[in-house]
C-alpha cells in the first residue's frame, strides 16, 4: 500500500568560514610592534622601522599590518607618521603565545531542505524523493495529517543540513525560503510484515506509527466497503515493462522518479482492483529495501563541545543563575519553561546588577504560571531595567513580550574571558519548581554555542521579536568566527564532548531512555494544534568521545 507524506521545500542561502593562519611574517610583525610599543612615550612602529627591522619590500609589510588590523589585534594612531600600537586583544594574543589566525568567508551555493508537514522533520533534498501532487494522487492514496502549517524553520536544526567542506564552518544562514507547498513523500507500506520503505533515514522513528495508523486505516475502509474503489477512469495509467538496464546508483547518481524504469509491482500481476495500480507510479519504491529497526535511527550530527559540569537540583541552579548574572561580560539570556511574579521577583537586585554594569539581559519563557499577567511580567522587568540605567535601561533589559510556547530551559552567559557558555535542562529559571529533579548541563565550545545562539534567536522570533532574534544571530556568527580561527590554529578543548543540540520537532526522533551511554538534557512540550503544532524545546544529547568512558 502507498501513504503519502505532505512535504514542502525550502531553500536556504548561506555563507561558510575557514581559518586562515597568519604566516611567519606577520606572527613577527605582531611581536615587533608590541616589542617597538614600550621604546619611547608616544611612540610605536611605524611601517618604515617595520621594513627596515625585517628587511622586506613595503608592499609585504603593507600586507602584514593590513591583515593584523583586520584582526582587530593592531590600530593606527595618528602623528606624522602613522603609528601602530597593539589593541587589548592583540595584547592578549602575545601573552597567550598563540598562533594567530584570520577568517575567510564565502557565499556558498544554496541548499534546498524538506520539511515534513506531519511531524516536522527536516532532510537534504537528495534524501527525499518527492512527487507533485498531481503526481502523487492523494485522492487514491491516503495520506498522513497536515498538522505543521507554520512555513518558518530555525536555524539551528537548518545549520546541521547545509554540506560544507572540511575545515569550513556555517558562518551565517539567510532566512528560508519557502519553494513549494504542494507536494507528497510516497512510502510502501507492508501491514504484514509493518515495514515501510522510502522515509528518509533518521524520520522512522518520528512517522513510522502514524504512516502505519493511516495504512490500517484505509485497509479496514476498504474491507468494510469493497464497493469503494477508485473507479478505472480515475486510476493512473502503468506504462509497460521496460526492458532497460538499470542506471547507476552511486554516489551522484542517486535515483529520481524519473530515472528508474517503469516496473510493474508484484500486486498488479494477480490482477488487483484499480486502487493498487497507483503504485506503478512510484516503482523505485519496490526497488528500495525497507529499514530495520538498527537502520531507522538518524545520521549522528554531532558536534564538539566542552561540559564543565553536571548541575542537580534547585540550590546547584539558582548558585548558577547568581554567578552567571554577576559575572557576565556582555550577554545573559534566561529561557525558562514557565514563569511567575514571585521567582522573577526574587531575581530582581541581581538582574539589576548586571544591568547596571552594562550587560545584556534576556529573559523569555514558555508559558506564563496561573494568575500570572504577561503584562505584569513586562512592567516589572522594564522598572527594573529603569532603575538600573534609566532609559538606557530597557535596551539593556529585554523581556518577552509574547510567551514562546517552548519547554526550553536555558541560561546563556559570556564570561569575563568573553566566552560564551550555556547551561541548558529542566531547570525552571524564573518560574515554580517541576516535579521532576531539576537536572543540567554546563557547556561551552565555540561551535556548539553558535548552535546555542541560534536557538535563542529563534526563541526570541517566536517571541515576535526580530530585532532581538537578529542580534542573537549575530553572536553566532561571532562564534562561528571564533571556531574557524581555533580550527585554523589546532586549539583543542578541555573537557571535550560530542554534543548534538535537539531543536523543536527534532525531539520526535530521539529516543527517550535510550540506552547508549549517552547524557540526555533538556526540557520539551507538545502542541497538539494551532500555529505551534508540534514539540518545542531545546535538548542536548552529550557523549563521550570513543577513547573517553560515557558521562
């Protein structure tokens, strides 16, 4: 039997990043100007004591000292010549004795995704055949509920599909772009044996139980009235048996509806009803081998990360929260699944602090607690950011207007080394304790946090606030950046993990309880209708890597 899966295709622009580490010449340069820095009050090198100290032709030399302002590690003064000193950060590159490195960014060719409109599911194009709806005659084959009807995808699950080359890194995403709506998944479907084959790899797990509800279905309809049968009028046409060689498979040859040949299924042999002849339609379905239950999980997706520590239990959170606000650089972003006056109360001097020092504070939340009034939320939030730094106040201090719908519960902070670092769980921040133990995980590392960031970006778009989602989008680029210059150096992390950040509807295909020796984190919840259908929230799978024992 054939079920189809409502699917629609969004393309996505993007750039990618690589590191570039300087060359001799300059990583000299740089010591130079901060050995020339300290000779005289006033003075510093100038790009004529530059060449004759290394004895280079000036337009070398030029190139050098361009490259090292670029980095933000050397300025230029004023005088009359012009002078370089090094910048705080090219201060702290020399003391560090680490090798500098320069970005390169590049457009990359854009990537077009499939969205499941069932569940949510997100694969390549070329992972997903799909058929017209013309094509797909949904008015003979059933099919799956429509139930995802948003047409926005965040970026965080978008950035673990674009194909990028070893050594680069996804720099920046442009939003998606819806292509098409209209348009079906087919799968084959066995009751007897309850396979199905043609879902891409990683969805089985998410679709597998409502494609076979939907197949059961339709057999019981037709067993209870015989008599509804596509008329013959209605069926789709077969072509015949065609006698050709099947084409290559491999890699760059993937099958398409219209590069396998014609077949007829096994069904249309014994002479069955109309109905079955649609699946002459789809015969690289009949060609394709059904997943087994070893096959069905997703592709890992994993990226390197750093878990400072386990936080359990409501004291651990609360000593994390006060440390997080009182020594933040720059960013601290609360996300919590639920929130209410007396909890957001009690934060209140802290996050004040912080604004007064100039950080940044977020806060966001899922859904608002009984007798709670979001507006009251706002008021409070925005007297606090008032008295803290006045009318710069409510730029600092930034609330959600909108509740986000989400389970996610995470704190997002920079430390004084401006790095940034997540702690994400089931920790209600700024709301009434659950139930279940309060249980995190404390994390950093570049590349993961720039997945971090994204996500908060997209909280804060569900929250109907762009500005906000923009500027967290802009921290991940930062990190991204940062990524490509440790991978161009060689840094290595402390404490590493291999992290896999869960986004939204990706909770469907992780399986709960799983025992992999895996550390599983995070907070969920179900919409069963409206806007926002689906699961939301923010979960991270963390395993050890193969050398290291399991956490």
């Amino acid at each position: 039997m054939i079920v189809l899966v409502p699917v629609s295709m969004f393309s996505i622009n993007f750039s990618v990043a690589r590191g570039r580490p300087y060359s001799r010449l300059e990583r000299r340069v740089l010591e130079e100007i901060a050995a020339q820095a300290g000779v005289a009050p006033g003075q510093g090198a100038t790009l004529t004591s530059l060449c004759d100290t290394f004895r280079v032709h000036e337009r070398l030399m030029v190139e050098a000292v361009v490259t090292l302002v670029g980095a933000g590690w050397v300025a230029v003064t004023s005088g009359r010549e012009a002078t370089f000193v090094l910048t705080d950060e090219g201060q702290q590159a020399c003391l560090s004795g680490k090798d500098p490195a320069s970005v390169v960014v590049a457009p990359a060719a854009p990537c077009t995704v499939v969205l499941d409109r069932t569940a949510g599911q997100l694969a390549r194009r070329g992972e997903v055949l799909t058929v017209s709806k013309q094509e797909a005659r949904p008015d003979l084959n059933p099919s799956t509920p429509l139930r995802i009807v948003r047409n926005a995808l965040d970026e965080s699950q978008i950035q673990k599909l674009l194909p990028r080359n070893s050594g680069e890194w996804v720099r920046s995403i442009g939003r998606p772009r819806l292509v098409t709506v209209d348009r079906f998944l087919p799968v084959r479907v066995d009751l007897v044996d309850r396979f199905i084959a043609g879902l891409p790899r990683g969805w089985h797990q998410a679709l597998s139980a409502e494609i076979l509800a939907v197949a059961q279905a339709r057999k019981e309809e037709l067993e209870s009235a015989p008599e509804v049968q596509p008329t013959p009028q209605a069926a789709v046409k077969v072509a015949p048996p065609v006698q050709a060689r099947m084409p290559a498979t491999g890699a760059g040859h993937r099958p398409t509806p219209l590069s396998i040949p014609g077949r007829k299924p096994p069904a249309a042999a014994l002479g069955t009803a109309a109905a079955p002849q649609t699946s002459g339609s789809f015969p690289w379905l009949y060609d394709a081998e059904p997943f087994d239950n070893s096959d069905s999980s997703p592709a890992d997706q994993s990226t390197e990360a750093a878990l400072f520590s386990d936080v359990s239990g409501e004291e651990a959170h609360q000593l994390m929260l006060a440390e997080a606000l009182a020594n933040a650089a720059s960013h601290v972003l609360i996300a919590s699944p639920t929130v209410n006056m007396e909890s957001l109360s009690k934060l209140g001097d802290a996050i004040q602090a912080a604004v007064a020092r100039g950080v940044r504070v977020d806060v966001l939340y899922g859904d608002a607690e009984e007798e709670t009034n979001p507006q009251d939320i706002v008021d409070l939030l925005h007297r606090i950011g008032y008295h803290a730094a006045e009318r710069l106040g409510r730029d600092l201090l930034k609330p959600a207007k909108e509740r986000t719908g989400s389970g996610a519960s995470i704190l997002i902070f920079d430390g004084r080394d401006g790095a940034l670092e997540a702690v994400i769980g089931n920790y209600a921040w700024v709301g009434s304790p659950g139930s279940a133990q309060a249980h995190s995980a404390h994390m950093g590392g570049t590349e993961f946090m720039a997945q971090v960031a994204r996500a908060a970006a997209g909280l804060w778009t569900w929250s109907g606030d762009p500005d906000s989602a923009d500027r967290w989008r802009h921290v991940a680029d930062r990190c991204q950046d940062e990524t490509a210059v440790s991978g161009a150096r060689g840094d290595r992390l402390n404490d590493q993990v291999l992290a896999e950040l869960i986004v939204d509807d990706e909770h469907a295909r992780v399986a709960q309880g799983s025992d992999d020796g895996a550390l599983r984190v995070g907070g969920a919840c179900r919409h069963e209708s409206g806007f926002a259908a689906g699961f939301r929230g923010i979960s991270a799978v963390l395993r050890r890597p193969d050398t290291l024992a399991a956490p």
